[in-house]
C-alpha cells in the first residue's frame, strides 16, 4: 500500500504493515539477545498491525562477520519458534551493510542479502563522512541494486541537510528515517533532521530499527504523533509494497 495524501479530518492515521529494518534474530549483532527477547519483541510488533518483517542484522567486517549462511541459520530457528509459540507473522531476512572495505568485497562477490531481491540495505559511520561514499553507491547501482540509506537523520556528518540528501536522491539513494527518531529517541539533532526530511518529502521508507523493548514501546506513540501524520502528508512511504511478490 502506498500511503496518498488524506484529508484534515481527524481520523486514526494508517500504520505500517511492513517493517524493513530490525534486530530480531537473536545473538549474532548488538539486537535481541535470546530467544525469548526476539520472540517478545515479535510479538510487540504484530500487536501494533505489522503482518511482515525482514529483519537486517548488522554485517561490518570488525564487528558483526554475519554471512548469508548465518543468517539463514538464525532465521530458520526464529521462524520454528515462531510456530510453537502460535505468533502469526511473516519474516523474512536481509542484511544491514555497514560500508567498509569488507562490504567491498561482499558486492563484487554478489554476496549479498537484499530486500525484494533488489533493495540493499546500507548504513555509514555516524560521525564521517566516508571518502568514497558516492563511488560505493555508484558500485551499488551499477550492479543493478537500489541502495537504500538506514537513518540518514542519525547521520552528524550532515551539514547541509538540502544539499546532502538532494544529492544521494540524485544518485538513485532510498532514504529510510527511523520512526523512533521522530519522537526524539536518538537526540534532537536526529529528530530536526527527521522532520526537515519528512516536511522536504525526501522519505521513502520508514524503519523500526528495533533492538530492544523500549525502542518498541515507544511506536504506538510515534504512530499517533504529528510528526507521523506530517511524513503521511507529504511523502510516499514504500513500506507495504514490499509484501507483493
């Protein structure tokens, strides 16, 4: 479902169906940490209307070495728990690449986890800037990707808010804001950035990046919050077109 534009009249605003960006599958990066974390945080999310997520566990050549392989594995075992515990909800896996000179060498491999077979799901450092990053989105597209850029409102680097994510729109970039930071859960410069964004109609897709309770907890607020309704207005949010095949 693409979200249109709806009227002044006050009615229940429309969640997400879809959530393209978390942390569920449990012990292999910085989200849940067992088991039963991954299947309460799952659990939260379909009570709040989700019917589908693809979880991205972190991949970053010094940190998280998550392979394809291992996040099968993991996700095999979240979706059998799933069933036992009668939690009705799809999910699958992609990844979230963190770009380094691993990622380099994960691309020219082609090994790589997408979303819908064509989304690849991208994150920087949040400090600098890096030096090749338009080169690497080139890389990206060139091999028939579209890339899309996690919270780049969480980004400090930013200086130039119109001119920076103008020029990552022109290079072919989705930007996915975070909906937490809509609500100011990562500090006020994240959530000025959301909302200039939001008001600029430069969203695309909106992600939980869940990895822990309270980071869920605090969704039913944002989904009933101005500055959801503002992001409605005036941007096309791509989330539940990711449920079509």
């Amino acid at each position: 479902m693409i979200f249109p534009f709806f009227s002044s009249k006050k009615l229940p605003l429309p969640t997400l169906e879809v959530d393209l960006h978390s942390h569920l599958i449990p012990g292999i990066d910085d989200g849940a940490k067992t088991l039963d974390e991954s299947l309460t945080l799952i659990q939260s999310m379909v009570d709040l209307g989700y019917k589908k997520l693809i979880t991205t566990p972190h991949i970053m050549a010094d940190t998280y070495r998550n392979t394809p392989q291992s996040i099968a594995e993991g996700l095999h075992m979240l979706k059998e728990a799933l069933t036992k515990k009668k939690i009705d909800i799809e999910i699958e896996a992609a990844a979230e690449y963190y770009l380094d000179d691993g990622f380099y060498a994960l691309l020219h491999k082609k090994d790589i986890l997408t979303i819908q077979n064509s989304y690849l799901l991208f994150e920087t450092s949040y400090t600098s800037k890096p030096l090749q990053l338009e080169e690497m989105i080139f890389e990206m597209t060139s091999l028939g990707y579209r890339p899309i850029m996690a919270h780049p409102e969480r980004y400090r680097y930013i200086k130039n808010p119109q001119k920076e994510y103008e020029r990552f729109k022109e290079l072919g970039v989705y930007l996915q804001v975070n909906l937490n930071s809509l609500g100011g859960h990562y500090g006020k410069s994240a959530k000025k950035l959301a909302e200039f964004l939001a008001k600029s109609g430069m969203i695309d897709f909106l992600g939980s990046d869940i990895h822990y309770q309270r980071q869920v907890d605090s969704l039913e607020n944002i989904f009933n919050s101005e500055n959801y309704e503002m992001v409605l207005r005036h941007n096309t949010i791509l989330n539940d077109t990711l449920r079509e095949v």
